[in-house]
C-alpha cells in the first residue's frame, strides 16, 4: 500500500511503514509545509496514495467534494508516537487489503 504521511504526524511513520513493507512518503519532503488539504488531496489522488493523517478536515473535505479519492486513514489519539500507533495503522492496512482482494474476486 502507498501511504502519504500528513505533517501532523511524525517523519519516523516513514521508515515503520517501509520496513513493513509499504511505500511511504512523507509530506514535508514533497511539498511545502503549509500547503493546503487540497493540494495535497489532490497529490494523493494523482499518485496513488492513501492519506495518513491525524486531521479531520481530509474526510470533511472528501464527503463534501463527493470525490471516490484519495482514501484517507484518520488516526485520532492522544499519544501519537510513531511505535505506539503503528500497530492499529498495520492493521488498518490488512483489512484494506484483503477487503481489495476480495472485491477483486
């Protein structure tokens, strides 16, 4: 799975995520800081990835627009430190895809 890490969560995501066996990348060395969620939504969407966020404002803004994607995993915890929430974010992972393969079938 391809997976954009919003600035509101920590670069140290990127190597977890790599080591599990996805694709990463980290906003911050993409495009500017202060961009906007649609910039970025619309990079997300153009490449393929799915938006890791601790923001609410990705899924506000995908029920407005009705857009199919970029699909976007909201991580809403106190503690965000990268080795306590990669193991719901793995997680999270499996189930897309088998939902993915499923569909597929």
């Amino acid at each position: 799975m391809k997976l954009l890490i919003d600035m509101n969560l920590s670069p140290r995501l990127l190597d977890l995520l790599t080591d599990a066996g996805h694709q990463a990348a980290y906003w911050g060395t993409i495009g500017q800081p202060d961009a906007e969620d649609s910039e970025i939504l619309n990079w997300a969407a153009q490449n393929g990835y799915v938006i890791l966020t601790n923001d609410l404002d990705f899924g506000a803004i995908l029920a407005a627009t009705r857009h199919q994607s970029p699909s976007v995993i909201q991580i809403r915890r106190r503690d965000l430190i990268p080795t306590a929430i990669i193991p719901s974010i793995l997680r999270i992972c499996r189930r897309i895809k088998y939902r993915s393969i499923d569909r597929c079938r």
